[in-house]
C-alpha cells in the first residue's frame, strides 16, 4: 500500500546568532544521558516508575533531544570554513508519541520530531515539518488531535528560541 503525504513546513527566521539560538534550545529542551535514560526505562517495573523517568528527562518546553545530528560540521571540514552552521535535533516526549502511536503505528515513523537550525544570508532559520499532516492521511481524528496539539508546542518553541 502506498499513502500520499502533505507536509506542511513551519520555518521562523532570527536575527540572532546560531549559537544563541542553539542556546535558546538547549535551555529549555531536556538533554538526558540517552544510555542512562533507557536503562532507566528498561529497569522500569511499572508504567508509573516509565512515566516518572520520562518526566526527569522533559526540559521546560515539555521536550526532551533524542539525538543531534551537526550536519554542517561535514562541510565546514570539507570547505575548511567556519560557516555552514547547521544542525538538526530530534527531540519529542514519549508521552506524547505514545498517544499518537496508539492511534496510527505509523506515527513512530515521524515521532520524535526534527528541528532544523541552519544558518542562512538572511537569519539563523528554524524550521520544522509539522506532524498533522504525517498523519492526515490516516483519518484519525485522535492521533490528530495529539499531533496539532504537538504542532503549536513545536511551533511556539521554534518563535520562542528566534525570539
């Protein structure tokens, strides 16, 4: 079977440096010890202890970073110049995945979500692809809700770290 996606792209633009965006990010989304972190999920003996290591590991956006990926470091080796600055984050909250995966399994294939920061000629952009439309596809109006309402939590962090 074959779906057809729509993405629809949310990108935000600062004036401010990328490394204070960057900044701006890592202050309120979490950056557990991912080895610590499932090691403390495995060791989990009911949903309540998963629920509580989740929570530790959430920073004050309701987020937490899975893993980054410093796209631009390649080129800059390559070019041996300073710039381009980009950097995608994958970040999320398990909680929130496991709503939506309850409802369509194919959410797992877009949770947790990428962040983009990219340095541009005109602003450090950020830039997201929002999850509602992953999932309109499968007519679901409860995986939906959870994805628009983690749409506008992404968004706001997005408006938020571009001040």
């Amino acid at each position: 079977m074959t779906r057809q996606i729509s993405v629809e792209r949310v990108s935000v633009t600062s004036s401010k440096p990328f490394e204070t965006v960057v900044a701006a990010l890592e202050a309120v989304v979490g950056r557990p010890n991912m080895a610590e972190f499932r090691k403390e999920i495995a060791s989990a003996t009911s949903f309540g202890e998963v629920q509580q290591t989740i929570q530790r590991a959430l920073g004050t956006s309701g987020f937490m970073e899975f893993i980054r990926f410093d796209l631009g470091s390649i080129i800059r080796r390559e070019s041996g110049r300073q710039r381009p600055k980009v950097l995608r984050l994958i970040i999320g909250n398990p909680l929130v995945m496991k709503e939506m995966v309850k409802h369509v399994a194919d959410a797992g294939s877009y949770a947790p979500v990428t962040v983009l920061i990219d340095e541009r000629w005109d602003g450090v952009h950020l830039s997201y692809d929002k999850m509602a439309g992953f999932l309109e596809c499968y007519d679901n109006p409860d995986a939906l809700k959870v994805a628009r309402e983690l749409d506008s939590k992404v968004e706001a962090l997005l408006i938020e770290a571009a001040g």
